[in-house]
C-alpha cells in the first residue's frame, strides 16, 4: 500500500473513532437531561452529527479495505439516528405533512441494506467469520426500524405524541449501536469474536427502550385524563 494511501487509511480510522468516542460521551448526557431543554438539543444535535461522521468514515473503510458487512451495519446504525432526528421536523405528518424524498431514500436504503445482512447471515456466513446469527439479528433490527418508518408515512399515527416515541426509538437504538462498537473492539480482543459481544448491548438495551417508551405513554395517557379544575 503507498503510503499516502496508508495515511489517508489510517486519518479516517482516527476521526472515525473520535467521532465514535465523541458520540458515546454526548448520549447519555441528552438522555439524562430534561427532553426539550437547550442541553438537551444541544448535546442531541452534536451526537446526531458525531453519528453521521461515525458511518461516513465507516462506509468509506469498508468500500476500501473492503467489508461488506461493515458497510451493511453502518447504514442500519445510522438510520437509527437518522429516523430519530428527522422525526423532530415531521412532527405534523398526523396533519396533513407528507414525509420528505430523503425520508422515503433513507428508509428504503436500509431497508434494502438490513435485508441484504440478514440474508448474508443465512446465505453465506463465512464471509463474514461465521458470524451469521449476528448478521440476522442485526438486519431484522434494521428491517423492523425502516419498516416502521415507512408505515409511519403512510400511515401517520392519531397519537400527536407519536413523534416522541420514534425519536426517543432511534436514539436509542443508535445509541445501544454505538455501544456495540465500543464493546467489540475493547472485549473482542480478550474473548475473540463471539456473538454475546455483539449481541450483549441490544438484548440489554431493546427491551429497555421499549420500558421507556411504554413510560411515557402511561405518563402522557394520565395527563390526558387528568379532571380540568374549576
């Protein structure tokens, strides 16, 4: 390899694992703070753009060195990002709003992708190190998530909070993706490429997010009902 091409290799790799680095650190603090606030958008809208290096950077490695399976899993991490900050800006599709052409382009491009690493994961495993049951569970999340994006645009929710869950959804789930990668590359050197290492952070972290969207729906439902006073 020239070393002007390693260099260039090697500088992707370092602002990829700072924006990684950057993005890791930024959750939680918008999590954690009050929804809505200035730190909150503050913290959320430095994440998203750490989020969106983080899978430039990636896909540009993968096409390079190449990795197929890389490419596939950054356009899914992505779009969980994506679809969560997007979400912002379409809170009126209950009201006559149309999804925009990027909206339609990025969900059906991980459509697209997510099914393509499923079926890696089943067709051919050994191009990715026998990991295929890794491959499958991450392509059926990317599958779920642009399929419900897509039948959110053609079919807005009646629930005007609705734009509240999907964005609190993608978030998440970038972030529990975010965390993989940091998992895998510090654990996967001490106990090899093993599934538990991938899969550790989303069997964890799915089912708190559907805790936490379920939360606010009782929340949201109680002041709903609330008695108006005299």
């Amino acid at each position: 390899m020239l070393p002007a091409w390693h260099f260039v290799l090697r500088s992707a790799l370092a602002v990829h694992i700072a924006a990684g680095a950057l993005a890791f650190i930024c959750a939680p603090v918008a999590l954690l703070t009050a929804k809505g606030g200035r730190t909150h958008r503050r913290w959320g809208k430095i994440y998203f753009w750490a989020m969106a290096v983080v899978a430039a950077t990636a896909l540009f490695l993968s096409i390079v060195l190449p990795i197929v399976f890389l490419a596939l899993v950054a356009v899914f991490s992505f779009y969980a990002a994506f679809s969560g900050y997007r979400i912002l800006s379409l809170k009126r599709l209950g009201s006559g709003d149309r999804a925009h052409f990027i909206d339609w382009f990025a969900a059906l491009v991980t459509l697209g992708a997510s099914a393509a690493l499923a079926l890696l994961g089943i067709l051919h495993p050994r191009l990715i190190g026998g990991m295929g049951v890794v491959a499958v569970v991450l392509g059926l999340i990317g599958v779920l998530l642009a399929a419900a994006s897509i039948y959110t645009f053609l079919r807005p929710p009646a629930d005007r909070q609705f734009w509240w869950y999907i964005h609190m959804r993608g978030m998440i789930a970038s972030y529990i993706a975010a965390f993989t990668a940091f998992t895998v590359v510090n654990l996967t050197p001490h106990f090899g490429n093993v599934w538990w290492i991938w899969l550790g952070p989303a069997i964890i972290g799915v089912p708190g997010s559907i805790w936490w969207q379920l939360y606010y729906r009782r929340k949201f439902s109680a002041k709903a009902v609330q008695p108006v006073r005299a």
